[in-house]
C-alpha cells in the first residue's frame, strides 16, 4: 500500500504546508498532487513542492486542458520532470464550462474529442520521432487557418526528456472514464468511493475497455473530516486515505532551507488505488 497527498488549491491566500508535504516526503509517500481552478496554478506550486522534497512523486491534478496548448504542457512537463529527477506525473483535465468559458474565454466544445487530441500531441512531443504535425477538430500544428502567416514550420522538442511520463485524466462520466483507461496510465476519479466502485460499470481494467499494455493507477482524493493546522504532527500517516499506485517514484531534487519554507492551513490528503 502506498499514500499520496493532495494540496489542493488556495483560497484567497496562497499557503503551502511545507512541514506537511516535507514529513511525508521523510515518510516514504509516494506522490504529492496540485491543484488549479481560477486561483493559483498547479505548475508553479508544485514545482516549488518538487524543488524542497527529495523523493516523493509530484504530480498536477489537475492541468486544464483548455488553458493551455498541448506543446506547452509537453514541455512543461519535461521541464519539471528533469528537474525534479523522474518523479513528474501529468494529471490532466477539461474542468467544467463554467471555468472553461467564464475564466478561460474559450468555447467547452467537445470534451472527449478535445483530449484525445491533446494526449496524442503531448506524447508526440515527449518521443521526438520527428518534428510535430497535427491535424484535428482542436488542434493544428503547424497552424494553417485562413489568419495564419504560412511562416509555421513543424518543430521538435530541443529538450531530450522521458518519452514515458505518466499521463493521468481526470473523468466523471461513463465514455471519459472509458477514454482515460484507453489513452492514459492512471485515473483521476474525483467524488469517487471504493465502496461504491458498481456505480462504474465497467471497471478501467475490464478487457472491453481498449488500452495499450501500461500499467494503470486509479486516483481519488479525499479530505480528512479531522485535519487541523498541526495534522502533520498527529499521526505518522496524516490520517490520510490508503492507496496502491503502479507509478514507481523515483529519487530526485533537492531539499531547500526549511527556516525559507511556506506554512498554513493543512490540505486535503490523497487515497489512491491501483491494480
């Protein structure tokens, strides 16, 4: 069994509970996940958990898929996964139409059509078999509209990075939970209980949900109904929710002054599932 951390996103006040995350770095959890919605962003935070931690995975649950290009996200990726030695993990989702339109100012369109493109543009960065091209409802690479300036040639990552990073989605609904056991490593199943698992009817293992042969985690976060601002110093596992994860972690960055680390609220803690 293994147990991740999920700290969630700020309120009006951005605080990170350093000691927290640091004490479960010490103890051996595998992963430790950010956040955004339309407050703080999940790369900046956890890039400053990954820079102050050792061991332990780090990974955004989630990245909006609408926020940013593919390409982006691509490097993004591979930048954090170089500097925090391996222990990257890409958590990715659609969000909702309220925050999609309302925040980003782009049409919510088609989720499920949106992230397939988007997964499949993002591992063609990471591998680097040649330079990108692309040509989907969502996307163009190079871009080709009627605006464009016809200067857009394909391009390929300079950066060198591991071409297999984990790829986690984030899904609710019958066809995306389908879609995330087909095209991604793990599963982010928010509102999901193990206890209730006959809601799916079809698990992300059954053999009539098409994927490839990488492992698969299954991903749900929950909040203690007990934490308090010194929750860390209660118990030597947080109280936090139990979990099996086939992404292996990997040691990897460097600890920082922990006189210079943030403090505040605890966060919610992570229970996660694998095969």
């Amino acid at each position: 069994m293994r147990l991740g951390l999920n700290m969630g996103y700020s309120g009006s006040a951005l605080r990170i509970h350093m000691p927290l995350v640091q004490e479960a770095d010490r103890l051996g959890f595998s992963s430790v996940w950010s956040a955004e919605a339309y407050g703080s962003d999940a790369v900046t935070t956890i890039t400053w958990v990954a820079a102050l931690t050792k061991q332990i995975g780090v990974g955004t649950a989630i990245m909006q898929i609408p926020a940013r290009t593919p390409t982006l996200t691509a490097t993004t990726a591979l930048t954090l996964d170089e500097l925090s030695g391996g222990r990257f993990r890409l958590g990715l989702g659609v969000s909702g139409p309220q925050v999609v339109e309302g925040w980003h100012g782009v049409p919510f369109g088609k989720p499920l059509q949106r992230t397939r493109e988007y997964v499949e543009i993002v591992r063609s960065v990471w591998r680097r078999e040649k330079p990108v091209e692309f040509k989907g409802q969502y996307y163009q690479i190079p871009y080709a509209g009627t605006d464009a300036t016809g200067l857009g040639k394909p391009l390929k990552s300079i950066l060198h990075g591991r071409p297999e990073i984990p790829i986690y989605l984030a899904a609710i609904g019958p066809r995306n939970v389908a879609l995330a056991a087909e095209i991604a490593d793990g599963w982010l199943p928010v509102f999901f209980s193990p206890q209730r698992m006959s809601v799916f009817k079809e698990s992300p293992a059954s053999p009539s949900a098409p994927r490839s042969s990488r492992s698969f985690s299954l991903g749900s976060f929950r909040t203690p109904s007990a934490a308090c601002s010194s929750c860390w110093r209660c118990s030597p596992t947080f109280r936090a929710r139990r979990y099996s994860s086939s992404a292996p972690s990997s040691p990897g960055g460097k600890s920082a002054n922990p006189a210079a680390l943030s403090s505040g609220r605890s966060r919610p803690l992570g229970w996660l599932a694998g095969p």
